[in-house]
C-alpha cells in the first residue's frame, strides 16, 4: 500500500435532523430518501472531479486531490457544495424532508490507495477540522476553513468569519460561511517562444520532407494544458511559407463540451478546402464538394459528394457503409494533397469523438507519395483512450513537450517584465512550474495592475483574476462568448444579450488584450482554451442555463435548410439548459418546453449521426433525448435506441422496454409487432452477441406473443419483419443443444419463404437478406448445402445496398 503526504480538499455533508427524520418515517421510506441523496452526492461529487471516500450512514464524505491533483481543487469541491446543497433543497422529494450541512477544509493529509477495494483513506487534522465545521453549519449551511476560502476568495463569497469551538483543539477553527458564486477572474496571451527550439526544428524537418519529399507524415504534439502546443504550432505556420510557400492549411479543432459532438470538426476542414462559407445551405454545399471534385478522375463522384456531405449533416441520404465514408475521406484528402501541397492540423483531438478517432487514424494512411502533413495537438488524457495512438506507421513522429526549466521560465518572465525585480521573477517561476500559459498570465496581469501585491495561488485564480480587470462590456462579452464555446459569432453573442452597447468595440478589444483572435466578419475564438473554460466557470448554473437555451434558439434561427448540420450543436445546447432547469426548476414550465426542446433535437442529432454510421454518437444521442421526453415518445426512442444498438443485450433490453411502454400505451399492435420481431431476430438470429440467453419457455412465450399480435397486423414490411424472425427458431434451438423437430422446421421454413416473398414484392433488400439468411439456416440443419449456395448468391446480387449488418453477417 503506497502512501503519500498530500494537499487535498475534504467536503463533508450530513443530513440535519436525521434522528428525528428517522422517526417520523418508516425504515423504507428513510431509505429511499437516503439512496436519491447519494446518487445525487455521487453525481455532483463526480461531476466536480472529486472522489466519494465514503458514505457513513447518512453522511457523505469527498476528496478532491487525490489522487487526481487539480488545480482549483478547492474550488471544485466549494462548486460542488454549493450544487448538491442547490440539488438536493431542489429536488421535490428531498427538499423538506432532508435539509443537509456541509464543511469543506484543504490541508495536508496521508493519503493510501487500496488497491483491492479502490479505497483512498485519508488520516490527518485536515480530515477532522472539515467534520468539526460540518458539525457547526446551519442546516443548508456551508462553513468552509480559512485555507480553503484563501485559495478561492476570487470566485465565491465569503459572510463574516467566524470561530468554531473544536474539542481537543487549543484554539477556535476560523471558519466562513460559504454563500455563493461571485463573477471573479483571470487569464494568459501569446508569450515569446522560449526553450523550444529543438522542437521547433524537428516540425520544420518533417515538414520539408513531407511538402517537398511528398512523404506524408503524421506527427502528434503531446502536452498538458498550457505547456505549449498551439504556441509551437503557431510560430510553426508562421515559418511554413519558407519550406513550402504554396502549402494549403486546414484547421479543425474538437469542441470539449464534454460530451463529444460527432464530425463536426471536419466540417471546418471541408469547407475551406473547397471554399464555402460556414453558413453556405446544404445544397450549395454539395455543389460546392461536386465542382472541386471535378476532374479528380473519381469514378463514382456522385457517392464521394454524398459520403463528404453526410457526414457533416448537409447531405440528402443516410451513410450505410461506415468503411465506405472512411475511404472517402480519405480520398478527399489525397485529392486536396495533389492540388496543393496541405498540411491538415486537428487540435485538441483529445476532446474528439471515437469515431473521428477512427476515422483519423484510418486517413492517416494515405495511398501514394503525396506533400501531405498531418499535425494532431492532444493533452496526454488521448493516449489513455488510444494506447497505440500512431503507433505501426513508418512516418510517424511524437514530440512531447515538457514544462519548461527554470532557467528559461525565468528567461521569459524577464523578456515579459522588461528587466523587473528578481523577486517578481521567482515569485511567477515557482507558481508558473514551467507552463508558458501559466507565465504569460501571471506576469501580464501585474503589468496591468501594477500595485497588485501578491499572485494568486493557482493558475486559475490568476485566470480569473485578470477577467474580472476587463470593462463591464469587455467582461460580459467574453463570458456570453464562452457559452458557444471555442469561437463564436458576434450575432451570436448580441441574440443572448440585446441591451449589450459596443459588442464589436469590446471585440476589438479583447483581441488587442491578446484574449480573442478574429476569424473574419463577426467570427472570434478564445486565445487558448483555458480562458473559455475559466470564463465559462465565473457565470452561474442558473445563467449557464438560460444562456444555453437562448444559444439553441438562436442556432435554431439559423437552421433552415441545414438543420442536419447543426443539430448536435443545437441539441448540446438544450440539453445543457434542460439538465440544469430540471435540477434547479422542475415543475416550471418553461423547464418543460426546454426539456422537449432538448429531446427532440438529441433525436434529430441521433438520425445525423446514424446517417455518418456513427451509431455509438447516435446511441447517446438518443439516451439524452431518453432522459427528457415526455412519456408519449418514449416507446419510439426506445426502440429507435434498439435499432441503433445494433446486436445485444443492450439493442435487447432496449426493444423490451420498448414493448412494455407500447403496451402501457395501448399503441398499434404493428408497432409491438415490429418490436418482437426486432428482438426475437437479435435473440435467434444473432444469439451469439447475447449473454442472457432466454430460456426456451421464455422464448415459446415471446413467439406465442408475436404469432398473436401478427394476426391483427395488416402492415406487409411488419409482417415480413416477424416471418423472417421466425425461420431461425430451428437454428436457435440446435444451439442450445436440442434438434428441432421437422414440424419446426418446416413452420420455420415456411415462414422465412412468406417473408421473402413479401420482401421481394417490397423491394427491400434486407428483408430478403434476412428471408434468404433463415432460408440458409433451416437448409443447412437438413444438410440441404445446395440450398445455402444457392441463398448466398442470391445475396450476393444486392450486397451493395445491404446495410452494415446484412453485408457483415
């Protein structure tokens, strides 16, 4: 067991007048109030990056640093006292009945790790101070130490200090009440290039042999936030015309908002290449992608066009084949290569989605000698997910940068200072540790205010710290910018706050600050990330909210005829309005129309992500759209979220839910039909990606539900669904160790020959696949291999228009 001494954060919550809760109420209720507390504990404490230490009975004990150090470790665990103690006096059935207290204290603890439960025991004064001031707090109260207050004045409010008499202790605990979230801030610019030199060299080296060899290279800058890469890769570019001064550059960066949107930062290289605006309509779009691949010599342009158009939401048919819009970006990145020499960066790839991982990886393999360099910026946190990231490619060059050494962190906080006091020097050398944000930051907002006596104690102090120096307008504009997150439009920014004066004045400004870069028009983005997230932090829930939906109206606004291409960004935004409205407001009805709003567009972003094969994007889509519809559509999310899962358990689990709420909801038997027959297919058919195989009375009882509800069905693609399903009970039973009687198999065999008939009097190719694949089956359990063969070149003769399923099966 490894032991460490730490500095961590420790909140402590405890219910007030749990005694007498326990008996006004019966065991079972108390019980069940005390899981939603925990669940809701578990949630926020999560959310927040912290760790649950423990749950003693109905306290709730967390760390935050350990043994994960951040930052703002104090902040996260005040944020995240606040939001549970908002969370659980919101919450309907909680909010009188379970009035709770809270003390947070920071200082030095022993930490251990157990490894056999996952455990992190804490032993030290720290851990018992944080107890005593939950003890003291009022109920709703939050008392926090004076340690943890100091290391976050800037961003709460703090009322009158207090003393807490603690046994044992020869003197009183100073201790503030915690009150609420205070708009504070502080943040960094571009900085000199100090001590990167051979970093520098070795990009400029693979460029040349990449553009001027035309041997394409693939390299990975790996650093943590705010060590250096966009800096490197901005003094990079700015070189690249002396070492291939016709080289094209395309840029995409992958938005954080923790949960991934799909391709969308494709779209971003797409349009530049073939020069569309952003705001171009579909059709034009497509007109766009067919007049630049003109000439290219592609055989089948009009499935190229479609493949690039769909997957960035702006094209007219689903994607089938996932390997078909890999190759197609792939092509279409060779082709740009031929015409100019390109140099295709992705920033922030930690922060992309998996399947644009996939598809990524897939393209960095390019066919022939082309002047094609490939430059991926991630945080460490990609190696994680993607061990072998880069790895088995001949032209493939890591460069991971370290913070920098003293020595050159004092060399460019002088450069910064002009000469200043060796104490300033040190002073930025030992809080910075080397990280060139972290330097620029701290060092310009003290030149800004110059009687400014002390430095913050973390970066992110510093960052919020230099915000809260901005102008009302410059301030307001920068944290409404954040809520689109790395660039925004100003129209944008204006629609969320129409009395703001001067947006484009302010703009202009914070560009001159160093904290925004114009794109053009009304086009910014943030200077680095980190002063979007800080800017982001300082607006409370209840506005992050409320600006959120105002984003989604506006984007909304903007979506005619190009609704595909923006519905997961308007679904991000609603559903970040309708997670906080239903914790913060749950019977308003404007929280209502928000959480349909959110429902209805993770569903339209579902169907875009399904369209571009992306069905693990499109899964959580519809589980978000789940979470906040009303009743009436959850029968068809759910199976939608069947059909989508593909093969299972999960695809099986999701059907019967399906089944049950169609039921409940006296829906058309044809639904339910349609429904058993999807399972029954998963569960028969494809019974090797099931675990809980179903008994074979279990599974009687399934097929005697559908042979009823079939005969109130009239729909023909339904009833051939169901039919087809039926021809693999033989082959279902022969796994299961039981032979099928030959009455079994001629009810088998006859009812995948009505489905196929139906299916070819439909023209439905996979209908026929799937008649034809039961066909095969109950023919090959009778030894009949003539039958197979001839079922398998049938097959063959529309495999092109098989979806994935059918061409892999």
């Amino acid at each position: 067991m490894a032991e460490e001494r730490r500095v961590v954060t420790i909140l402590f919550a405890d219910v007030a007048g749990s005694t007498a809760m326990g008996d006004a109420l019966d065991p079972e209720d108390v019980r069940i109030l005390l899981r939603r507390y925990y669940d809701l504990a578990s949630d926020t404490v999560t959310e927040y990056g912290g760790i649950l230490e423990k749950f003693i009975g109905d306290a709730v004990v967390a760390v935050f640093g350990f043994p994960q150090t951040h930052d703002d470790d104090p902040r996260r665990a005040l944020g995240a006292a606040l939001n549970l103690r908002d969370r659980v006096r919101g919450d309907p059935a909680l909010g009188e009945k379970l009035p709770i207290r809270l003390g947070i204290n920071t200082g030095e603890v022993v930490a251990a790790r157990e490894s056999a439960t996952g455990d992190f025991p804490l032993s030290g004064d720290a851990v018992n101070v944080a107890a005593r001031l939950q003890t003291a707090a009022e109920p709703w109260g939050i008392l926090c130490g004076e340690r943890t207050a100091a290391s976050a004045r800037a961003g709460f409010e703090f009322g009158v200090p207090v003393d807490v008499e603690a046994r044992g202790k020869s003197q009183p605990i100073r201790a503030l009440p915690l009150l609420g979230r205070a708009a504070s801030g502080r943040v960094a610019s571009r900085t000199a290039l100090i001590g990167r030199d051979a970093d520098l060299e070795q990009l400029e080296l693979v460029a040349r042999r990449a553009l001027q060899e035309k041997r394409p290279f693939l390299v990975s800058i790996i650093a943590p936030a705010g060590v250096g890469k966009t800096r490197l890769l901005e003094e990079f570019l700015d070189r690249l015309p002396s070492i291939e001064s016709q080289a094209t550059v395309a840029i995409a960066q992958c938005l954080p908002y923790g949960q991934r949107l799909t391709y969308w930062p494709l779209r971003a290289v797409l349009y530049r290449l073939i020069g569309v605006a952003d705001d171009a309509k579909a059709p034009a779009v497509r007109e766009a992608i067919r007049s630049w691949l003109e000439g290219s010599g592609l055989e089948a342009l009009d499935r190229e066009v479609e493949l690039l158009a769909a997957t960035v939401g702006v094209g007219e048919t689903e994607v089938i084949d996932r390997s078909a819009l890999l190759a197609a970006w792939r092509t279409f990145f060779e082709i740009a290569a031929r015409v100019a020499p390109l140099v295709l960066v992705f920033e922030d790839l930690h922060w992309s989605s998996d399947s644009l991982l996939d598809l990524f990886e897939y393209v960095m393999l390019p066919h022939g000698d082309l002047p094609l360099l490939m430059i991926a910026l991630t945080r460490p946190e990609l190696l994680d997910r993607r061990p072998a990231w880069g790895g088995g490619r001949r032209n493939y060059v890591s460069i991971a940068l370290e913070p920098l050494s003293d020595k050159h962190t004092a060399v460019l906080v002088q450069q910064l200072l002009e000469g200043r006091s060796p104490d300033l020097v040190e002073r930025v050398v030992r809080h910075a540790e080397g990280n060139p944000f972290f330097v620029g930051e701290l060092v310009r907002s003290m030149l800004e205010r110059p009687g400014a006596e002390q430095l913050p104690d973390t970066v992110q102090a510093t960052v919020l710290a230099r915000l809260d120096l901005l102008p009302a307008g410059e301030r307001r504009t920068v944290q409404l910018g954040a809520i689109f997150g790395r660039a925004f439009r100003l129209a944008g920014v204006q629609s969320l706050a129409p009395e703001l004066q001067g947006l484009a004045e302010s703009a202009d400004q914070l560009v001159d600050r160093d904290l925004l870069r114009s794109g053009g028009g009304d086009l910014y983005s943030f200077r680095h990330i980190l002063i979007r997230e800080v800017a982001y932090q300082t607006l409370t829930r209840f506005d992050r909210g409320r600006l959120h939906a105002a984003a989604g109206r506006w984007l909304e606004g903007l979506a005619a005829e190009r609704e595909d291409a923006l519905a997961e960004l308007i679904a991000y935004h609603y559903r970040e309005a309708a997670a906080i409205a239903t914790a913060q407001r749950p019977n308003d009805p404007e929280t209502e129309q928000i959480r349909e709003k959110a429902a209805n567009w993770q569903s339209r972003a579902a169907e875009v992500a399904a369209a571009g094969a992306a069905t693990e994007e499109g899964s959580r889509h519809l589980r978000g759209a789940i979470d906040f519809a009303g009743p009436a559509h959850l029968p068809d999310l759910y199976e939608r979220l069947g059909d989508l899962s593909g093969l299972g358990d999960v695809a099986v689990d999701a059907y019967r839910t399906a089944l049950r709420l169609c039921r409940e909801q006296a829906r058309p038997p044809a639904q339910e039909l349609r429904i058993l027959a999807s399972m029954l297919t998963i569960l028969m058919r494809f019974q090797g990606s099931v675990v809980n195989r179903p008994t074979e009375d279990a599974m009687t009882e399934l097929r005697r539900e559908a042979r009823s509800i079939a005969e109130r069905v009239t729909d023909e693609r339904t009833q051939a669904a169901y039919l087809a399903s039926e021809g693999f009970f033989p082959y279902w039973l022969r796994a299961g160790n039981r032979s099928a009687t030959s009455d079994e198999r001629a009810e088998a065999d006859a009812a995948a020959t009505r489905a196929l008939a139906i299916a070819r009097r439909l023209d439905d190719p996979n209908l026929q696949s799937t008649a034809l694949d039961a066909l095969a089956g109950t023919g090959q359990i009778a030894d009949d291999w003539r039958r197979g063969l001839d079922v398998s070149e049938q097959r063959l003769a529309f495999h092109a228009r098989l979806s994935m399923v059918e061409k892999v099966d």
